[in-house]
C-alpha cells in the first residue's frame, strides 16, 4: 500500500491565556491510499485536533507531516489553501449548507474550485438524491442534507475525505445510509476516507482503527474482516 499521509511525532500545543493544553503528544501514524480509517476516542481525546491538522485547517507544533512525499507541516498558508482545495474533502456533524441553494447547487459549490470535479449529476445518483435535486435544504430531511453534504465534500474529487462525527446528528437508520455512502465512496472511487466518532461500532466496519486517548494513540487495530455499514447497529 501507498503512503498518503505520515505523521511524525505530531505535536499541538494550545495557549489558553497562561496555560499551555497539549491536545496531541507527538504520535506517529500512516493512513495509505484507498483506506477506510476510524479514528475513535472520547471527547477531549485529541481526535478533532489530529483531523484538523491532516486536512490542513491547523498546523502542529511540533513533528512532521507529510501528504505522498510533501512535507506539509512546512506549508505556508497559500499551499495549505491549495492542499485544501485541491486533495481534501471535509464532512461535519451539522451540514452547514447554503439554505438558499438547492442541493444540486450547493453540491456545484465545491465543483467551481476543483481541477478535476465529479459531473454534479452522479454525484447525486451516488448519493441517491437525484429526485431531490431542486430542493431546498429546509426541504430535506436530515439525513438527506447530510449527503448533500457528503456530495459537497467528494464533488471536488479529493484524495481524502475527512469526516468529523458524521452520523452524530442522525438516527440509527439514517445513520447507516451515511455510512454506505462513504463506503461506496471509498470502494467505488478507491478514496482515502477518514472518520473521527466517539461511537466504537462505527470502527468495525473500517480497515484499520485508530484509538486516541489524552493526545496519544494508543493503539491502532487492524479489522481482517471489517463489516458492511448495513451489518453495523447502535
């Protein structure tokens, strides 16, 4: 498997008026190309921290960060713009949808900044919102504004997809139709997808887990077998 991004005792420190919070201890880590990766831990644990740096929105204190061969952490912030645009897409727990675009044109949002973006319309087939495609996010159900979410974020056609507690807002059921979708993502299109939850189940479907616990990972597990999103239940 290829390398598509390497941690090196990444470290990040926060100065919250005269006391420095270490959020990551400088831990080691590799996530490869077309992975399914779940980054589990409790709130507090560092995991939002370690996503926000590997997709570009923060920066270490300390350690190496690479995507492919480029040493990222050394970026300035005209090339982190770049990575961003250009080889990572971002999920979120809330949506944070234009409400006065329908979902086809928010999903276009993303396209307009790509090199080399998705057609909007199978994208919207892939995500099985081809019928909805003129409506309005108040016209959605919550499950469907996430996936127009999801649309948003693979549109561009990124290397990466980073989701931050994806089904977190969502029912059980609803939850699962997300997660079949960033697993066809992952499959059909061979993308790298990184999900941070605090929900253990969610990790048996992905092909490795990541467990962070007070800035470090303590141990990364590999799933022989990792289950379809349809077999997992909460």
């Amino acid at each position: 498997m290829n390398t598509l991004i390497k941690g090196k005792g990444v470290k990040k420190d926060y100065q919250m008026g005269e006391v420095v919070v270490t959020a990551l201890r400088g831990v080691d880590f590799e996530i490869f190309e077309g992975e399914f990766v779940v980054v589990l831990g409790p709130s507090g644990s560092g995991k939002s921290t370690l996503l926000n740096i590997v997709g570009g929105m923060d920066t270490p204190t300390g350690g190496e960060l690479y995507y492919k061969d480029e040493l990222i952490s050394e970026y300035d912030e005209g090339e982190l713009t770049r990575y961003r645009r250009h080889s990572v897409g971002f999920v979120f727990q809330f949506y944070n949808l234009m409400p006065n675009l329908t979902a086809g044109e928010n999903i276009s949002l993303s396209t307009e900044i790509a090199k080399d973006p998705l057609e909007i319309d199978y994208v919207l087939e892939k995500i099985g919102l081809s019928d909805r495609k003129n409506h309005f996010p108040a016209q959605l159900s919550g499950g469907e504004q996430q996936r127009v979410a999801i649309g948003r974020a693979i549109a561009k056609n990124p290397e990466l997809l980073l989701c931050d507690e994806p089904t977190g807002a969502l029912d059980v059921s609803t939850g699962i139709e997300v997660l079949k979708f960033l697993k066809l993502f992952n499959e059909e299109l061979g993308k790298t997808v990184v999900i941070i939850t605090h929900n253990s189940d969610i990790g048996k479907m992905a092909d490795r887990v990541f467990y962070i616990r007070d800035g470090n990972i303590e141990r990364i597990a590999v799933n022989k077998k990792p289950m379809r999103p349809e077999e997992v239940s909460w």
